[in-house]
C-alpha cells in the first residue's frame, strides 16, 4: 500500500499499532549473523510448527487486516549477547531465553507461550541468581540503547512493525515541519560526531554540503564497509534495523538538498545486503523512498552498492572511488568529499551507527540527545566486545563510560588470568592498559593518549597475551590491506612486520627498538590518507606502555607471555608426570624419552615447539618457560 500524504501515515501507524497489539504474545527469535550460524532459523521453524500444530493464530507478518488475537513470531536482529545464542526473547514477560535449541522448543510452546511458565534451565544465571527478564541481566542492565534501540525487539523485515513502533516519524517531522536549515542546526546542536572513526561533527559536515546551492547533484553515501573486522555493530544495524538507518540517510538527504543516496556495504555481509534490498523495496512501495515522498514533494532514492571488503575502503574517498567503479585508493585533499566528492559531486559520507542516530534526534530534539554522554562527545556508542572477557557481545554505552565499568561490569571481566590490556578502534587503534581503566571513553579522551575510538572494536586481553606479537599481527593485516598508493604506507609497513617477525622469533636486535619508533612515527606523519596515519598505532602504543616485553624479547630470548614459539622451552615436570608414554607418542619428531611410569623428558634440540605433547597430557605436567 503507497502512503500518499502526511495524514495517511498516521492513519497508518495507529493500525499497525493496532495490530502489533493484537499479538497478546511475542516471540522474538534473533536473526543475527551469530545466532542464524547457531541454528536459530531452526529454532524459528520448530517454533512455527508445534504452534500452528496446537491451533494457535500465528502471526509472522504484522496481518493488519484481521485484529484477531495472535502471538507473534518474528526474526529480530541481534540482541548483543552473542556468546549466549542462540536466544529468543518473549513478550510481554520481558524474558529472554539462552542457548535455545531446536529441542527445547517443544517445552517453550507448552511452558510458556501456553502456561506463562519461566524455565529456569533456559534462563541466564550468574553468581547463582536466575535473570529472567532480558532487562535485568547485568550485561545489558548497564546499557543506553539508542542506535541499537530496535535491534532484537521488532521484526527486522517489516517495515509495518517499524512504523508501528514510532519509525519514520522522524521524517515525517523533517518533511512537514522544518527546514533544510533547521534540520541541520537541530543535528548539530545535538553535538553528533561522526561514529565511523574522525568523530567530525555531523551538522557541520551537513552544512558543507548544503552549502553548495547551485551544485546539479548531491549525494548522501552511507559507509557500511569500514574495514573494522570488529565493527559488526553497523552490521548489526543493517540486518536487524535497515529502517531507521534508511530514515537517518532520508533525511540528511532532506537536510542538504540531495535526493540520491548509496550504501556502500560489504559482500561478505549477505544478510545485511538481503535486509536492506527487503527494506528498500517495502519503503519505495509504501510511498517513503522515491518519488514525492509521503506526497511532500520531495525525492530521495536509494541504491546498494556492495564492496569487496578491502581495508582501505573504510576511507571516504577510496570507498567513493569503488563506487565508481575505480580501484579503492584514497585521493589526495583538498578537494575534500563535501566540495568534490561521489562522481565529483558535494558528498556528505556517514557510517551506519551515524546514521541510526539522526532520526531519534530529530524527535525527541537536540538537547534530550546532549543529556546523553559528555559535554563534547554526546550521546551512545556501540562498541564489539571480544577477546579474553565473560561476555563478549555487542554493546551500546554513553559516551564517556570508562574502561573499567564496559570490561568489568558489563563484560564480566577478564575470563582467563588477569587484565592486561584492550586493543580499542581495531587495526589502526592502540592499546590501552590498566592504568587507563578509568579513562573515559570519548573522542577527546581517547585522541590526548594517542588512540582512537573508531568504529567501535574493543578487544580484551589477558596476561598470556604478548604485546609484541600483537603488534606484529595488527602490522601483518595492514600490510596486506595496504593500497600500496604513498610509499610509506607501501614501503614502511612491511618493514616494520618484518622488525616484529624477527623480534617474535628471538632474532631481533636492541637497536630495532629504535628504528620501529622512527618507522612507525615517518608512517603516522606522512602517509595520505587516514588508515595509513593510523596504521602504526599499535607498534606506537604497545612500545609505550609495554617496552619491557620488547626488550625481554630481543634481550633475554624470552616471551614473558609465553606467547611466542620460537622464545619457548617445552618442560615435563617430574612431579606430575606419570610417566603414561603418551607425549612421547604424540611427539612427531620423537623429542621425548623416558621409561613407562617414570618422569619424562624433551629434548630442546630436537623439540619443534608444537605443543602436541602439552596438549595432550592428561595430568598438565608440561609447561612453555
């Protein structure tokens, strides 16, 4: 059905309320990446059946036409605990079932959806209490959720169930209410910054591109590939919520005079890519993309261009550059993409999470979004929590929010050992350790310590992590990702890998402390574009705060971590050795002799390092020193 006027659409959502409030009962199985490749289509399937076999009304997409009583059954998008998918969510209880499986959903439809019966087994537990409501559970209690508002609350295919739940009434503000002008000065009083790494103010970027009155095209382009292996928060937002980033785009499209927009999104995100093909075509046959929007007058149409995952394409002008059609490589500013940017045309370029910010601004107003997060840096971000943590998942937090409260009270905690360290903005973001625990996580925060926030990647480290060897990692990615356009980027990455290779395997000499300061600092200062300017901060911080490891390594041939192969010395200890044969069974090269039930012992020279003996000693008695 085409809404055509403004009338029309609040006609519209009073009935999609309506009937969204027929369903006495939802069913929310998430949809996410993570808890689709743990069987939750499964579990959906499973779900549909034992309910359409025991006669209840099964409602999967909003039927607004009949107002019978109905449960709901629906796919979400993520709902951030990964680690405990997959889950289901059910209304109006407000509890969240995990680790749900195919056979567990005979039990839910007859405990459940049919006696309002809570099984504990499927509950969350910790410290032994049981959480039953989703609310309640420490892991997102401490949560502000305003991107990811939507994400594992409502059907993530529906544009009816959006709209139904208050979506596009944004944009019906901004179309029939206010100004291009006054659009743009609401965004920027709002203090929004750019989520996808710079954090350059939103409005302003807005307002450069407005600026360009007599320009014959505008375009609005939103970064949904940004290189991040860390950012699936934007993921997370294309698959379980396209609709309010689509409504963001429309109406930064309103705000600077641009009705074509693209969406630069990886391939290697299929459900993403399906969602917002699905999105797309709902909003352009309901009126809201296209032609005379809503009936304002207004065009704005909307097109999916998908990238080849290419690191460097997280940058503006490479990503503009792909979509053209070019090799992504990064140009040379000015001009900048504000002035000259998609098909030389005023571009402004926002990631997903930006976004997804605009349109709970523009209706609930700049100064509700100020009250969120510090005075520079306003509002929520959502960070991917992974590494050595209890609770990896995806989080939304105010900005501001320190280290210690993400790691220890939302996360859990370290799970192995003890804290060490967070690698934070993914591969081009330092680290930071315990002595940042309390450092608030903001721009300004963030950029005076020599990091940066990024599109939100926090990895969590332990004490059996080696700094150095994750310095080489970071630099080994970067170096195959590299454009190869600026020599030092080209030429200096890969020399600083190999400084860190020979390190790691104990062939390194004191003096390359110094040259991977010089290499790191040429690279940060002269490279073109953003990723390159970035690209050493691991090498830069982990040297920093963690230079000691450096020099056990080139000096005393140890890994204090015991993370290095080549530093360690594979040992049985004879006390716990029971002398079972079965290291010297598993030793591919026959490194290791001794008696039957007596100690054993590895020979050094011959040892390779595999670790199949310690892997498989049923009493741990060999060590890495």
């Amino acid at each position: 059905m085409r809404i055509e006027s403004r009338q029309q659409l609040i006609e519209c959502r009073k009935e999609f309320k309506k009937a969204l409030d027929c369903q006495y009962k939802q069913v929310v199985i998430c949809g996410g990446s993570g808890c689709v490749a743990g069987g939750s289509l499964k579990v959906y399937d499973r779900m549909k059946q034992l309910m359409e076999e025991r006669g209840l009304r099964v409602d999967v997409v909003l039927q607004h036409e009949s107002h019978d009583e109905s449960v709901g059954l629906k796919h979400s998008g993520c709902h951030g605990f990964c680690q405990m998918g997959p889950l289901m969510r059910i209304e109006p209880m407000g509890l969240l079932y995990i680790k749900v499986t195919v056979d567990d959903c005979e039990e839910i439809v007859e405990k459940t959806i049919l006696n309002d019966e809570v099984i504990d087994r499927l509950v969350y537990h910790e410290d032994g209490e049981s959480y039953v409501r989703q609310e309640d559970i420490p892991f997102y209690k401490q949560q502000t959720r305003v991107a990811l508002e939507h994400c594992g609350h409502i059907n993530a295919e529906s544009v009816e169930e959006y709209i139904a739940v208050g979506g596009y009434t944004a944009l019906e503000k901004a179309l029939f209410d206010m100004t291009p002008d006054e659009i743009i000065a609401e965004v920027s009083e709002s203090g929004l910054r750019g989520r996808g790494g710079a954090g350059f103010p939103t409005g302003k970027k807005w307002a450069q591109v407005a600026a360009h009155k007599d320009a014959p095209v505008k375009y609005i382009v939103c970064n949904g590939d940004e290189g991040d292996p860390g950012a699936f928060m934007d993921r997370s937002i294309m698959e379980g919520d396209p609709h309010r980033m689509i409504e963001g785009m429309i109406i930064a499209g309103i705000a600077t005079g641009s009705d074509e927009g693209y969406i630069y999104v990886r391939a290697e995100y299929p459900l993403a890519v399906e969602r917002l093909k699905m999105a797309i075509a709902d909003d352009e046959a309901h009126g809201i993309l296209g032609e005379n929007i809503l009936g304002s007058g207004k065009n704005f149409r909307l097109h999916i261009n998908r990238g080849a995952g290419a690191f460097v394409c997280g940058e503006g002008s490479a990503l503009t550059a792909s979509i053209e059609g070019e090799r992504g490589m990064p140009r040379t500013k000015p001009p900048r993409s504000v002035d000259q940017g998609l098909f030389d045309a005023p571009t402004s370029l926002n990631n997903v999470e930006t976004f997804a910010n605009v349109p709970p601004i523009i209706e609930r107003g700049a100064a509700w979004y100020r009250g969120i997060g510090t005075e520079t840096s306003t509002g929520t971000k959502a960070f991917a929590l992974t590494g050595n943590i209890k609770h990896t998942g995806l989080i939304e937090v105010p900005m501001g929010t320190t280290l210690r409260e993400i790691v220890f009270n939302i996360g859990g905690g370290v799970k192995n050992g003890k804290f060490k360290a967070v690698q934070i903005g993914g591969p081009s973001g330092g680290c930071l350790t315990e002595e940042h625990l309390d450092l608030p996580l903001d721009f300004e925060s963030t950029k005076r310590i020599g990091a940066i926030i990024g599109s939100g990647g926090l990895v969590v480290m332990g004490d059996d992590t080696c700094m150095v060897e994750i310095a080489r990692f970071f630099m080994n990615f970067t170096k195959k990702e590299s454009c190869g356009k600026c020599a030092t980027c080209r030429e200096g990455v890969p020399k600083i890998q190999a400084i860190l290779e020979r390190i790691t395997h104990g062939e390194g000499k004191i003096e390359d402390i110094d040259m991977l300061q010089e290499l790191s600092s040429v690279v940060k200062t002269c490279s073109l574009c953003g990723l390159g300017k970035t690209a050493t901060n691991p090498v830069l911080s982990t040297l920093k705060y963690f230079k000691d490891e450096y020099v056990a390594h080139i000096v005393d041939k140890k890994c204090p971590a015991g993370a290095c192969r080549s530093l360690c010395t594979m040992v049985i200890d004879p006390l716990k050795c029971i002398g079972c044969t079965k290291c010297a069974r598993n030793c591919p090269v026959g490194a290791i002799t001794g008696e039957l039930r007596k100690p054993h012992k590895i020979d050094p020279e011959k040892c390779i390092k595999c670790r199949e003996c310690k892997n498989g000693c049923p009493k741990h008695a060999i060590k890495e020193v």
